[in-house]
C-alpha cells in the first residue's frame, strides 16, 4: 500500500512540474490610433455667381458655384471629390465633379465648380446638391442650393 501511495505521489509530483515548466502566452494587442481627416464648410463661403449679378442662370451663361472647405482632422485628406449633383430644369445645364489631390491638416480648400447654361436651358429652378467625398468617410454633409432658370 505504501508502494501505490509513493508511486501516485511521484506522478502527481511529475505532473506538477511538467505543468511549471509550460510557458505562459502572452497575448499584445497593438492598435495605431485611427486620426483621421475630417472635412468641414466653411461658414457662408458657398455661393453662387454669374456675370449680370441677378442670381438667375440665363441660357448660353457661364456661371459657377464656390465653397470653401477646411480639414479640421488630424491627418491630411487625400483623393476627395467636389460633388455636385442637380434635381429640376437642367435641360442644357452642365456641370462637372472635381477632384481635390489633397488639402492638408489645417488647410482651407476653395473650389469652383462652373456651370454652363446652353441655348436649350428652360424656365425654372434647379437644385444643386453639393459635398466634399473624402475616401474614409470624413467628408462633408450635403448642401443644396436652389437657382432660378432662364430660358433664351
């Protein structure tokens, strides 16, 4: 009988070593702080302007709409679009996006979109929808702005 108690002893005793000499794993998690760019209008910078000053965008008329745009974040902004899109009486309106390569940290972006009225614009109004797309999804809130139409 003392021969099995010695001998379960002696393997428990094993067995607890065994387990000491395991090495314990050591789970590090490392994360990069995500600082983004983060895309803001400048207060009363978006306007409107056309060459007779009456705020109407007249057929076979180059116009355009300004804004002005700054990276508030803490990274530069990279591959942003000027989005401009229009609801209404666009017939012979056209317009176009524009790409933005970069607006740094603390920069202020002004851009012009120009807008050109054909022979074919009609009486109306058009609503133009404008934003600022930056790729990671700190871009600007939409704006709209709603323009009388003259026809020629």
């Amino acid at each position: 009988m003392k021969k099995l108690f010695l001998f379960l002893f002696c393997i428990f005793t094993l067995s607890l070593m065994a387990q000491s000499n395991k090495s314990n794993l050591i789970r590090v998690n490392i994360q990069r702080d995500a600082k983004p760019a983060i895309l803001q209008w400048v207060d009363g910078s978006i306007a409107f302007t056309e060459p007779r000053g009456y705020n109407i965008i007249d057929a076979n008329e180059e116009c355009s709409i300004r804004f002005s745009v700054k990276n508030a974040g803490m990274a530069d902004a990279h591959n942003c679009i000027a989005k401009i899109e229009a609801d209404g009486m666009t017939n012979g309106i056209t317009f176009a996006n524009k790409n933005i390569s970069k607006i740094a940290v603390g920069e202020t972006v002004t851009v012009d979109i120009p807008i050109t009225a054909s022979q074919q614009t009609q009486d109306g109004q058009v609503t133009f929808r404008i934003s600022m797309y930056e790729p990671m999804g700190f871009g600007t809130n939409t704006k709209e702005m709603a323009i009388t139409t003259r026809h020629f």
